[in-house]
C-alpha cells in the first residue's frame, strides 16, 4: 500500500468516526429525548411546552442543524490535515 493509499484509508476512517459520533448524538436527542425519555422531560418546561414535546418538534431539528455546522468545521480541519483542502 502506497503513502497516498495510507493517508486515504486514515482519511475515510476519521471522516465514518465522525459521522458514527454526529448521528449517534442526533438520534439520541430524536428518537431518545422525543421518544423514549419523553414522559420523564415532560416534567420540564421550555417556552410554556413540556420539554419532551419540544425535542420532538424542534429539538431535533435544531441539533441536526448545529450538528451539520460541526460536521463542516471537522471536515475542514481533517481536510487540512490530509492536505485535502483547497
């Protein structure tokens, strides 16, 4: 295997890290907070609505919003690091 294989096969194995970790926390805050967990945060209140109820309109969709930011700044970072960037 060549250095530049090497550098690909570290370079892919970061970037399905990152996406293993990114879509783990959203489904945790989709289906766990919206879902699961949504009798127990029901207990609280966020802007006059139960707390499970929020996580399962907005919540979710708030969090896989920031999420994509994060995903963009650690692909410019790992970009940068594999001499990938432009």
């Amino acid at each position: 295997m060549t250095d530049k294989q090497k550098k690909a096969t570290a370079y892919w194995k970061e970037n399905v890290r990152y996406l293993v970790i990114l879509l783990s926390i959203w489904f945790l805050v989709s289906y766990g907070a919206g879902i699961l967990f949504k009798d127990e945060l029901d207990n609280f209140h966020l802007g006059g609505f139960k707390l499970g109820f929020w996580f399962a309109q907005q919540g979710a969709i708030y969090t896989f919003v920031v999420l994509i930011f994060v995903y963009v700044r650690l692909m410019n970072k790992l970009d940068r690091k594999y001499g990938y960037d432009e």
